[in-house]
C-alpha cells in the first residue's frame, strides 16, 4: 500500500514537472545553470540553515540572474525562503555569503526596510510574490543550498 502511494506521487510529481528544463525530485540536488539546488522545507533560522547547507557541502544560495531566480521560486514553491543574502555585517550592505559580487537584485516594493531594526537576512516569495523581503535572521524559513556541480 505505501509502496503504491510512492509510486502514485513519484508520478503525479513526474507529470507536474513534465516540459521544465530540469527534472528534480523532492530532496535531491537539482541542477541548473552550471550549479546544483537543493530546497529544504524544514524550517531553520537563516545561520542554522547556512550550516545546514555546508553539511551537505554547499551554501545558501546566490542569485546572479532572473532565470535563476525564477528557477528557484519554481523549487521552493513560492514559500517564504531564506537566501545567501545578508547585510548583518554592516546595515544596508548587501553581500552574497560567498562574497561573489552583487550583479542582481529583486526587491519587494519599500524593501529592504530593516522593520525593527534588524532585519539582516533575506528571502525570496515574500507573501508568495515575486520579490524579496529583509527578515529577522533568527526567524525559522525554509532555505535552499546551492553548490558546485561534481
Ligand atoms: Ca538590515
Ligand atoms: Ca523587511
């Protein structure tokens, strides 16, 4: 019984991503763009998420373009989602956490607003729309990791 629910899912899931450019299951690394993704639903602050990624041998992930942002709201399902995007080092300066250099950027309309004071870290689908938000690092998001392709 289980075994024929898997198979069901795995092929609804199958014909869901159907005519995508990459095929990825739940839980594995997607390739895309040269690099590798993978979304973690579980909930972590934006620090425990970073660890999280470097267990599994990447970081959070880095957004250079609009085709891989697009990509990633596809993976993350348009849930609020913690990215390698931080300016906890000094108010209002943005940096990727693998110090790559800043070529893209998607705001939400009015943010980043640093609302209390400290909002260091950013996510992606803020309220499931296409821009990105400034939250309270501590806050508990799903993330997703990226790294390099083997
Ligand atoms: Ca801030
Ligand atoms: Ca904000």
């Amino acid at each position: 019984m289980k075994l024929l629910l898997v198979c069901l899912l795995l092929a609804a899931v199958t014909t869901l991503t159907k005519g995508r450019r990459a095929l990825c299951n739940p839980g594995t690394w997607c390739p895309y763009g040269g690099r590798s993704y993978i979304f973690i639903a579980t909930p972590k602050s934006w620090a425990y998420a970073q660890m999280f990624c470097q267990s599994l041998g990447g970081t959070l992930a880095v957004i250079h373009n609009r085709n891989t942002n697009d990509f990633l709201r596809t993976l993350s399902s348009r849930m609020d989602t913690w990215i390698g995007f931080s300016d906890a080092q000094y108010n209002g300066v943005w940096l990727w956490i693998n110090s790559e250099r800043v070529v893209f950027r998607n705001w939400c309309r009015g943010e980043p607003n640093n609302s209390g004071g400290n909002q260091d870290c950013a996510i992606i689908n803020f309220k499931g729309e296409d821009c990105w938000d400034d939250e309270v690092c501590m806050a508990n998001r799903p993330f997703v990791c990226e790294r390099e392709n083997e």
